[in-house]
C-alpha cells in the first residue's frame, strides 16, 4: 500500500486551534466485516487489533470525569468488539449519548442477532453507511449483495422505531462518492434517498450526511496507483472555503485509537499524527484527565482540505448542508 503521509505539505493548509472538547471519538479497532475501497482506516476481516476492557475502562473513566456527553463509537465495525455493549451500556449509565458508526451488515453476523434491539433499549444512535440508494453503485464499492443487506438491517431498525417520528431513536445514513470527486449538496441529496429508499424499499432515516474521501490510507493509495493523487489534491485545494475551519470538527473532537492514544481526529490517527499538549508526544487518554485542551494548536497537513472544501465535511455531514450551496457546481456529481 502507498504511504501518503510524505505528500501531504505541498498546499499548507491555516493553523487552527481547539475549542471545548464535546465529543470523545473512540476506535474500537480495525477488524471489520467488509473492505471498502474508500476506508480510510485500511479495516478489514483479517485486522487483529482491538480496544481492551482495560483501555475501555479509561474511557469511562474520562467520560466520568468530565464534561463531555457525547461518545462516538467508530471501528472498523466497533460492534465486533467483545466489549462494545459493555462500553455502550457504561456510557449510558453516565448519561452519555452515544453514537454507533455502523454499516448495517454487521446485524446479520453470527453473534449479533440482537444487536438491533440491544441498540435500540439504550437509545444509541446509528450513523449507518449507505453510500447510495442504487444497488449497482454500493455493490460495486463494497462488495456483493451488500445493498441488500443493508436494507434489511435498515427496515429491522425501522421496524425498532428507528427514524419514526416522535421514537427518539435515530437514524443517520452517510454518503460518500465514488470516486476522486466531492459530495454533491447534502441538503437536496438526502431529498433523493428519502424519495428513492421510501418509495422502493418502505425505508426511512432522519438525515444524510455527506462525506468527502480523504486521500489516506485504502484510497489515498488507490489514487497514487491510478496516477490521480495531485489531481485530487488540487481539487480539495481549490475548493477550499475559509468560512468552513470555524466548523471543522477537530476542534471540538477528540479521537481516541485503540491504544488509548489521542488524535485530534480519525484522519490524524490513521496518518500516525498524534495530538500534541506543548512538547509531548504520544499521549494516553489515562494522563488527559482534568485537563483543558482549549486554545491547543491541532495537527494540520494537505489531507484536512477534505473538510473545507466545498460544503465541507466531518462527522457529521456538511459543515454548510443549504440546498444552494454547492448543486450547480459541475465537479459535484454523484454515482
């Protein structure tokens, strides 16, 4: 696999600093059920490695210690964690929202016939992976018969309560191109896939959240192979809107590996670039308690222009999510 970290100083992205930590992203590791040529955290059936109850216990204890009430729960797929259901249901008991980034087809794995309804009893919301309403298009990215699966784990979510009006229990789909491209206008597109999932699968969600590839890992290496790299480098360049680093999510994120070292987000931690606190390197989550990250300088390189660009990007979608904002531009186009 191409490295991309060495061709990521070319552009110079704006120093940023952090605001008030909100939300502790955690990775529960790299083992997943499927290998999609976007990840950019190289996951996959065959990764081995995986938070322990005892670093999971750090994070409890940081949550209990501090202001934050918000626990993003990441992986590969984090439900393949022996310990995920301990860490959720802890959470819950600190009065911590949680939130499960899940692809769906983990439910119809052995072991989790009642993962939807263990989800659903401590009111955990699903940020689910569906990078199309076709399909063509989420087979072709992730693998046979996975369109399918994924429906049937969203009308089992459904069926829970899950993007009913008035259950509380939420939804979110994400999308993300197919390619060297920028998402289209989050807004007018989640229009499409409720028009499109509802009228042909009696499907419903709350939100889409659009996101842009980030040139790293699986497909930064893919673009190096097919010699489209720089191009895409330039593209999320040239798309980049100031007004977006005021919402970028690393200033009010903490991303937490499966070691219980700290980032200052996913993308920082699948480039080995650590968070830093004046001259240390390397920090544990175990020596952040009672401290205050406000004002930290954030580890920046080219790749973060995959979260200003255009509309914007995070975790949680477009950073501008208007209609207007980006649906005429001819470089945003989906498959």
């Amino acid at each position: 696999m191409h490295a991309t970290i060495r061709l990521m100083r070319r552009y110079g992205f704006p120093a940023i600093r952090r605001d008030l930590p909100e939300t502790l992203q955690v990775n529960l590791g790299y083992r997943c059920n499927q290998s999609c040529v976007h990840c950019h955290v190289n996951a996959g059936p065959n990764r081995t490695e995986q938070m322990t109850r005892e670093t999971i216990d750090d994070v409890l204890a940081f949550l209990a210690s501090s202001a934050m009430k918000r626990l993003d729960v990441t992986g590969g797929a984090p439900e393949l964690n022996p310990d995920f259901r301990y860490l959720v249901s802890r959470s819950r008991e600190l009065d911590v929202h949680v939130v499960d980034r899940c692809n769906l087809t983990i439910l119809e794995e052995p072991g989790n016939d009642d993962l939807a309804e263990f989800l659903a009893r401590y009111g955990v919301e699903v940020v689910a992976s569906l990078p199309c309403y076709s399909s063509e298009n989420v087979d072709r990215q992730r693998g046979k018969g996975v369109f399918e699966a994924s429906i049937r784990g969203l009308r089992r979510l459904n069926a829970l309560g899950y993007g009913r009006a008035g259950s509380g229990l939420i939804v979110n789909l994400v999308y993300n191109p197919q390619g060297p491209s920028l998402p289209p206008a989050q807004a007018r597109l989640e229009l499409d896939y409720k028009r499109e999932l509802k009228a042909n699968y009696g499907v419903e969600f709350n939100q889409l959240y659009t996101l842009a590839n980030m040139p790293i890992q699986r497909f930064g290496s893919m673009l190096i192979s097919k010699g489209q790299f720089n191009d895409y480098m330039a593209l999320l360049k040239g798309a980049h809107r100031d007004e977006n680093l005021e919402s970028v999510m690393c200033r009010t994120m903490i991303s937490v590996d499966w070691q219980g070292y700290l980032y200052d987000c996913d993308f920082n931690q699948m480039l080995g670039l650590p968070l830093l606190v004046g001259s240390k390197r390397r920090i544990h989550l175990s020596e952040l308690m009672g401290s205050d990250l406000t004002g930290n300088p954030i580890e920046v390189r080219d790749h973060c222009y995959g979260c200003t660009a255009g509309q914007g990007s995070s975790c949680g979608g477009a950073l501008d999510a208007a209609p207007e904002s980006e649906g005429s531009h001819p470089r945003f186009a989906h498959g």
